[in-house]
C-alpha cells in the first residue's frame, strides 16, 4: 500500500465541477481508499485583484474550499491545493495586464511533438513581475488549506531552455511554498531531461513522476528519483482526456506499471491524474472506471489487475451499466488506430473534415464502431430518466457517433444541444461556451 493514495482532478480546462459534484467524487474516493484529493488550478480560484483572469470561469471561492476541506476531512482525505506557477499559464498570459511576464508574450514557442503554441504559455522567469505574481496568488490561495503540501506545478515550460534558468524559478517558488509552511511537490518532467540537476534538489522536494501512455518508462524514471533521495510519486492518469469515452486498456496497463515500478523503487505515493484538454468534452463517467482500479491499485497492490471491474462500476453507478461503460472504452482500439495522449475518434471529431485519418479506420470500421455506439445508447436509454451515469453514457456514445458520421449536420447539431445538458449535470456555467466552441460545427 502506497503512504499517499491521491486523485487530481483539472478543473481549469473549461469544466468547473460544482460542489454537489466534487462531493460525490470525495466520496467515491473514500469508498476506494484514496487519502489525497487534488484540484488542479491554473485561474479558476476567485483571485482578489485579478477578476479579469477569472470572471468568466465560475471559479471556487475560498468559502468553498473551505466547505470541501471539511469534506474531504469527513471522508479522511487531504485536500492540497495545486496551483501551476511557471509554465501552462497561457490563461494569464494571454490578458494585456499580463502579457509582458511572458517568456514569449506573441507565443510561438515549440513542443516536443512538433507543434507550435499560438499563445504565451510560461512565465518569464527574468521578469521580478513573475515572481511577484506567483507570491501573490500563494497568499491569496494557501491559506485556505490545511494540508501541510502543495504542487507548485512547473510542467511543460516549453519557451525556456535553458536548464540553470529553469532550475532556479523551481527554486524561487518552492521558496515561495515554504514561506506558507508547504511542502513543495513538483511535476518531474523537466528536472528528468536534465537528469544531473536532481542531485541540486532539496531533499524536502517531492518529485511527480507523471507518463500516461501504457509503455511509459515508470521504472527508469523513478529509479531515477529513489537514487537521489527524493521523496517522489507515481502519477499515472485515467486516460479519459482526448478519448469521446476513455482508452481502457491502455489505462489499465499505465496504472499497473506505475504501480510496479513505483512499489519496486520505493515511491512515497500514487498519484492519479484526469485532465481536460481541449475542452473537457468527456464527462466523469469516463474516468470512473480509471479512479476505481487506480484506487485498488494504489492501496492492495498488483492483485488488482484481476479485479471485476464492471462489478465496481455497476455498484457505483448504482445500475447495471459497468459493461457499457468499458465496451465504449475499448472502442478506440477498432482498425488498431492507436495515437498518443488521444483517441483516433476524438482527432477526427476535433480536427473536422480535412483530417486524414488513420487507414486502419475505413468507412466500413467507422459503421462498425457507430453500431456498437448505437447498441449502447439504446441499452443506457432505459435508466437515463432516474440515472445521471446512463445520461453521460448515452452522451458518450453520441460523441463517438458523430466521429464516426463527422459529415451529418443533424447529428452535430444534436450533440451540441445535449453537450449543454451533460454539462449542467455536474459542472458550473462557467467554461461551457468555452468547451462548445471546441466541438465542431455543422
């Protein structure tokens, strides 16, 4: 059993859960013994000050965290704030007020995957105005927790490279933290690229070593980090972002290798990660099997490749859907279609028509897959007027028929009015017409 069992859930790619919906979450957490929940922020907490960022975002307010931190106490979990403060800033950046602190204020910056970001992601680390902002947001936001940790973020800062640049706006906020008596957690992968600079480390750091692929290089990556001394976690993710309805199995096989390799070199703790890029389309349905096995795993171990996953899913759900759920899981992997990071039908429905797609997804595998999808629908149909899981079921089963029928006006017209729907479920107002400008239109 890992010490740190934890969940970290974005709610800054658009989808703001409400706190009906982050309590329902708690409590799935506690049913599968996690100890740890965290929200990842990168403007939607209510900032004094910088309403500009923020107004538009329905963000949490300090009242309710503090309504959710006696939560999650309730239900024996931590609550740790996790607010990014170097790179994934473009939120910020992006406003007049804020430009200049960028490290390229007309972005342009490259990615390790060939693509260039249109706007400024990552703070400047040479601007004092950077630092200046990040102090501020650390006493705006961290008092609100009890937690005795935070993660400071500084992932992905694509814009800066030099390395001694890198490593000492690291330093500067995790100074920042510790001045709010947090323990400062960190995501490893840059620190990783340039390997001779974890022995400069302080040893009160605790490293992330995040990688959500089923072939992610977990054992070399924490061995890494167990031979410095490090207190480190594992973090592998639910792999519902970018999917329409999740990837099973390669969730299945990513969860189980961070938990080998983190068990084998000694990690402190076993950290779950669900994002929501590109509009945070997929609704929580999709990454509920993704936090139950993650939870067995994390706390009894290598055994819980064998459990009976759509039982779990059935008596969570409270209805018999655990099957309907995973068979759209595993839909991604028709005409052996397999992308990074992303579903082949989620590139389809995001990138629009002129998308060339994979030659494994011919016409006849797209009607294939659109059948299944059809027969899901159908079964979840019958509990969706008492179930809001059979409603996010049915929903998921649209998105993946549009991906397959990209070209039918009325079906993209439909799935825009339900994305509404869904939405309200579970999610605030704020960051919907934000998430619908991403899907496509008629």
């Amino acid at each position: 059993m890992f010490e740190t069992r934890g969940y970290m859930l974005d709610i800054s790619r658009d989808r703001v859960p409400t706190l009906r919906t982050l309590r329902l979450i708690v409590d799935i957490l506690a049913r599968y013994r996690y100890n740890q929940f965290q929200l990842y922020t990168e403007h939607t907490f209510a900032y004094a000050g910088h309403e500009a960022v923020w107004e538009e975002a329905d963000p949490l307010t300090a009242a309710e965290i503090k309504k959710l931190q006696a939560y999650c106490e309730m239900q024996g979990l931590a609550l740790v704030p996790n607010q990014n403060s170097f790179g994934h800033m473009e939120r910020w950046l992006t406003h007049p007020k804020y430009n200049a602190l960028a490290k390229f204020p007309k972005g342009g910056a490259m990615t390790p995957w060939g693509t260039i970001k249109k706007f400024p992601t990552t703070l400047d680390p040479a601007n004092p105005g950077s630092l200046a902002l990040i102090e501020d947001l650390f006493a705006q936001l961290l008092p609100n927790f009890d937690a005795p940790l935070v993660n400071i973020g500084c992932d992905e800062t694509f814009e800066i490279a030099d390395k001694e640049e890198y490593l000492a706006f690291l330093l500067k906020v995790a100074d920042v933290a510790r001045r709010h008596r947090k323990r400062p957690m960190f995501w490893g992968d840059i620190i990783l690229k340039h390997p001779e600079l974890i022995a400069r480390l302080p040893k009160d750091l605790i490293a992330l070593d995040w990688g959500y692929e089923a072939d992610h290089p977990f054992a070399r990556e924490a061995a890494a980090f167990a031979a410095s001394g490090l207190d480190f976690y594992v973090c592998p993710g639910t792999s519902a972002w970018r999917s329409l309805a999740g990837r099973v199995e390669n969730m299945r096989e990513n969860l189980q290798a961070a938990e080998k390799a983190g068990r084998e070199c000694g990690a402190k703790g076993y950290l779950l990660t669900d994002w929501g890029d590109e509009g945070h389309w997929q609704p929580l349905a999709a990454s509920l099997p993704g936090i139950i096995l993650a939870g067995n795993f994390a706390a009894s171990g290598p055994k819980s490749a064998n459990m009976d996953l759509e039982r779990e899913l059935d008596s969570v759900m409270d209805a018999p859907l655990g099957g309907y759920l995973l068979k759209l899981g595993t839909l991604y992997l028709r005409g052996g279609a397999l992308r990074a990071n992303a579903s082949e039908l989620f590139n389809i429905l995001r990138e629009g028509v002129g998308y060339s797609r994979h030659p494994g997804l011919t016409d006849s595998i797209l009607n294939e897959i659109s059948g299944v999808a059809a027969g899901v629908r159908i079964a979840a149909e019958r509990w969706t007027d008492r179930n809001d899981w059979a409603k996010e079921i049915v929903y998921m089963a649209n998105l993946i028929d549009c991906a397959c029928h990209r070209r039918d006006e009325g079906r993209l017209r439909a799935l825009r009015d339900e994305h509404g729907r869904i939405w309200r479920l579970r999610s605030r107002e704020g960051g919907r017409i934000d998430s619908l400008a991403k899907l496509p239109r008629f």
